[in-house]
C-alpha cells in the first residue's frame, strides 16, 4: 500500500501559552499582529471568514512568524451565519447580537482583543456568560447609538440593548495606559461596534502602526473561494480520486541552500 504523509512547519508554541508565561515587547506585539492580518487579508480577499481566531489557534515558531490554525468554523460571506461561533471572550457583539449575514470585520474584532490582550497580559472582555460579555464590551464601548440599534434584527436584541443604562464610551487612552499610542489608535478603529466603521484587515496593515513592515507588495489577496463542488453529489471512491488529484499536483516551492541547512 503507497502512503500518503501531511508535511506541515513544526511550530513550538501558541499564543495562548506564550502569553500566559512573558510579557510581550511593542516591537513583538507589532510583528504578530501584522502577521495576523497579513494572513486575513488574504482570507477575506477570498470571501472566508475565519469566525475561531483566538490565541490558542494563532501558532508561533522560535522566530516570532505566525500561522492561523484552525477552519472549522470559517465560512463564506455569501452564507447564513449562526450566533454561537467564536470563543466568548473573542466573539464580535454583532455574533451575540443574532446578525445572520455579519461580515468580515468579526475577525478584526477578535484580532483586536487579541492584540490588547497581548498589550497588556490580561483578557480584555473575560466575559463569564453571553450577557455579562456584552456588558463587559459596552463598558470600554460605549452602549451603542439609536440608528445601530434600529439595524439590529433581532427584536429581542434591540429590547435588551434599550432596557440598559446608558454607558459613555471610555478613553482608550486611560484604559491601555503606557501601551505605545499608535497601538491605541489601532485598538479604537478595531473595537468599534459600527462593523461599517470597523477597520478592515487591508487598511489596518496601512496603519502607521505597521510602519516598518507594511509593504503593498508582500500582503498577497486571493481569487473568491468557489464552493460550488461542495453541492456536488459524487461516491466515495470519485472524492478520493479528486483528492489525490489534487495532493499530486500540489508543487512545493524550492527552498534555498541556507533555509535547508538551518
């Protein structure tokens, strides 16, 4: 029998371990977080959605480069998206909120905790139920505004968000006290609750914040993911066919001499 064999990078640790165990430097902070949204550039250029990114699913090698794990709950713009996707203390408010058809911005608000949460070593929204984690979000937001109110399609959600005391929006300059300014400017276009105000992943690597490694010609896009063989009604033996089609034709790109010695 011919064996088949998965051949991935051997990284060490994950977000979510390293920082449990160090305090990250801004110059850390800025290399991750640019590297996460380099990769969900090119996500969202194909029309997917990640909707799981948390620490424990953002893989780190001894070199500070970064990988997104984790698919299981990507999905394409186009479908009916459900409410309970995402870890709490990452998810977006517009998911908890029941917005069927949310968009690309629910992983930019989830890079926004995560970046904060490496700012600062500690959990921004540590929400301990789905309520107590949009009030958790409200207190550094702000409760939102009438005219997002009344976008809101669910009629539960809007009578819950109206039944609460009203909370200004807190300087995010007294809450992220010392981080450098740039990353708190950052922070406040990604943890918006507008999702058509919200940052997007393309305009946040053009933020001042990644100065020294935005570059325009090294943040690939993708073609539109096309899931339409997913409609295809095919037997076990034709998928096993097209997938090993598809495992032969991949050609890896060739590794220079150094990248082989090391």
């Amino acid at each position: 029998m011919m064996c088949r064999y998965l051949v991935t990078h051997l990284m060490g640790a994950d977000l979510n371990n390293i920082v449990k165990c160090q305090k990250l430097t801004d110059d850390h902070v800025q290399f991750l977080i640019y590297q996460i949204l380099r990769g969900l550039k090119y996500i969202h250029s194909a029309d997917i959605i990640h909707r799981d990114l948390k620490p424990s699913n953002l893989a780190v090698n001894e070199d500070c480069e970064l990988k997104i794990l984790d698919f299981g709950l990507a999905r394409h713009t186009d479908d009916e998206m459900t409410g309970y996707v995402a870890t709490r203390w990452y998810r977006a408010p517009e998911i908890m909120l029941n917005w069927m058809h949310y968009n690309q911005t629910v992983d930019i608000w989830s890079v926004g905790c995560i970046m904060a949460e490496l700012l600062t070593g500690r959990t921004l929204f540590p929400g301990t139920d789905h309520i107590n984690q949009l009030q958790q979000i409200m207190r550094l937001t702000g409760t939102p505004p009438a005219y997002l109110i009344n976008r809101m399609p669910s009629h539960e959600a809007r009578n819950y968000i109206q039944s609460l005391s009203y909370m200004p929006k807190m300087n995010f300059e007294n809450v992220f006290i010392g981080a450098n300014p740039l990353a708190v400017d950052l922070l406040e276009k990604m943890l918006v609750l507008d999702t058509d105000k919200r940052i997007t992943a393309a305009e946040a690597l053009a933020h001042a914040y990644f100065a020294q490694y935005h570059d325009p010609d090294d943040e690939p896009v993708a073609d539109p993911y096309d899931q339409s063989f997913e409609s295809r009604e095919l037997e076990i033996e034709e998928w096993k066919s097209l997938t090993y089609e598809e495992v032969i034709s991949f050609v890896p790109p060739p590794l220079d001499q150094e990248e082989m010695e090391s």
